[in-house]
C-alpha cells in the first residue's frame, strides 16, 4: 500500500466515525474529497494492511512537535457525493458543529445547483464576485446553470474584475443573507481577472466553451486572446496522457517541435522524447542540442501554432485536455 490517500483512508475508517470527522475538519476541501472517494473504495483490508499504516503513523507523528491546520475550508458537496447523503449527514453534522465558517466557505458545501439557483437571478456582477471565491470546478458547473445571457455576461466580468471594494463585499453579504459573515477575516486574497476566467473555462467543456469565448471575442478580441493564452500553455502538455502526445506529434513538422521546445522545461521534453521511437528521439536530441540562439518570439509562435493543433484534437475528441474534456478519451 504505497498511495498516501489510501492510506489516510485506513487510517480514518480505524479510528471510528467521531474521530475521523474531528480529523477531516482540519483538512483542505481537495483533501476531503480525494479521502472520502478513497473510503468507499475500501476492502478486504488485512489486519497487516493496518498495522502497515498505524505504525507509520506513529513513526512519522513521533517526529512532529505541533500540527497547523486551517479549520475553515469545507465542502459539503464533496463529502456527500463521496459517501451518499445518508451516511455523510451525520458525519458533517459533526464537522460542521459551531465552526465560525463564513457564508461564501460554506457555499463550497453547497450543491452547484442550488448554488446556482440561489444566486441566478442576482446582478452579473455580484454573481461574478461568488464565483471567483469558489474553485473552478465548482464554478463552472455553476456557470453551466445560468442562463446563457448571465453564463456570458459573468464570464466577462471575471475575466476583468481584479479586486473587490469593502462596499461590495457588504452588497455580497447582503445577497448571500447569513450565509457570509461580515466579520470574516478573509484568508485567501479575492481575485478575478483573465487567469481565473481561464481557469473556469477550462472546466466548461468543449461547446460551453467555444460559445463563451465567441461571446468574449466579440466585446473584446485582445482579452479573448489573453484568456486563451492563459487557458492551456505549452506545458500543460504534461497533463495529456501518453497516446495523446503520440497522437499530437503525429501533425507536428520536426523543426517546428525543436524550435517550441527550446523554451520547454526539462521534464515536458522527457515526455515528448519518451513518445518517439528510439531512433527519432535521439535524432531529436542531437537536432535540439544543435540548435542555436532561437528569438523567445518565434519559440511562441511555434508554441502556439502546436497548441492549436491541440485544441483541434481535443475539440475533436481525439485527446483530453484541462478538466472540462472529461467524455472525450483517446
């Protein structure tokens, strides 16, 4: 048993329900969801299985003099979706018991559809400042929701919104009731703008996607441009599985390939040199390790026509690419 998950998961299933709801509300809402999922896989565990995991607990907490954790980070949805209703309400009941969890961490909790129902009929702005407190998963999925005026007009406001007033965060308050507490002390800094627009996008899928960006270009080409640049750069290639490479390399000229990987980090041009066959790798290699001197703008633009080839492939569903793809398998 070498996965940590898996083994936080035996180690949370062995202590009892009350013990490991005291444990999970310490962790990060990723953490609770990949912990739970981890949970309900669980099965035909040997007691050596167990004994592996509670002595390397004690051989790593025997080094530890304090533990710092944030208690304020939840998902509701997460833990619900990983256990059943059923089983995580009085789980999160415990978890959730007098914790001073401010209105929009809450919201995290919350199904996107009933988030979305909440907020639909509130001004694009206001909806626009939840979202860019939530993660884009959930954001998008909320974004899917909306109506498709509203879906747009939010996904602009994001794509330009770079900080929030004390004004409108009371306004915020105000939409969101006693959801969000206005004496919050406000952990994580409000940011919006065309990163977190692409983050978004990114998990909206194919034909979400293509409308909103039309939508975006026809307001404004040059942010529609920064959003794209910032939607997946060249190396998020690491993230594309191996027969998607194989496939992507298949439609790129070779000198192309060695210019744009100039400026590539070490450990993408091991994954593309791993996709080749022994033969061209090599030749690869000693081609790039030739090149000279390549201007940082002409290494762009070959990046960039190779990502286009990408975004085809994707948009065809001949790869995966970014979190928004997820039917689409090679």
């Amino acid at each position: 048993m070498t996965d940590g998950v898996e083994k936080s998961a035996v180690f949370l299933m062995s202590l009892g329900e009350a013990e490991a709801a005291a444990v999970l509300k310490y962790l990060e809402p990723k953490e609770v969801q990949k912990i739970s999922a981890a949970m309900m896989k669980l099965k035909n565990l040997s007691r050596e299985d167990i004994s592996e995991v509670f002595h390397e607990f004690m051989v790593s907490a025997s080094s530890k003099t304090t533990i710092g954790m944030d208690s304020s980070d939840y998902i509701r949805n997460m833990l619900t979706q990983a256990l059943g209703d059923d089983k995580a309400s009085g789980l999160l009941d415990r978890i959730m018991h007098n914790s001073d969890t401010s209105g929009i961490e809450s919201l995290k909790w919350m199904d996107p559809g009933a988030v979305a129902e909440m907020v639909g009929n509130e001004h694009p702005q206001i909806i626009a400042t939840i979202l860019v407190h939530l993660e884009p998963d959930q954001a998008a999925e909320i974004l899917k929701m909306l109506t498709e005026r509203t879906r747009n007009d939010v996904l602009l406001r994001i794509s330009t919104l770079d900080g929030v007033q004390p004004l409108a965060l009371r306004e915020l308050n105000d939409v969101l009731s006693k959801l969000m507490s206005g004496g919050g002390t406000g952990k994580k800094t409000l940011h919006g703008g065309v990163e977190t627009a692409a983050e978004i996008l990114n998990f909206m899928g194919n034909t979400l996607e293509a409308e909103m960006m039309e939508n975006v270009r026809n307001y404004d080409p040059e942010l529609a441009q920064k959003i794209e640049d910032k939607m997946f750069v060249f190396e998020n290639l690491l993230e594309v599985e191996d027969r998607g490479i194989q496939l992507i390399l298949r439609e790129v000229q070779s000198e192309s390939l060695i210019v744009a990987l100039k400026a590539a980090s070490e450990e993408l041009r091991e994954k593309i040199f791993k996709n080749m066959s022994a033969r061209a790798s090599e030749m690869m290699r000693e081609d790039l390790e030739a090149k000279g001197p390549v201007k940082l703008s002409e290494v762009e633009a070959n990046q960039k026509e190779i990502l286009k080839i990408v975004r085809r492939l994707a948009d065809e569903g001949q790869i995966s690419i970014g979190g928004g793809s997820e039917e689409a398998y090679v």
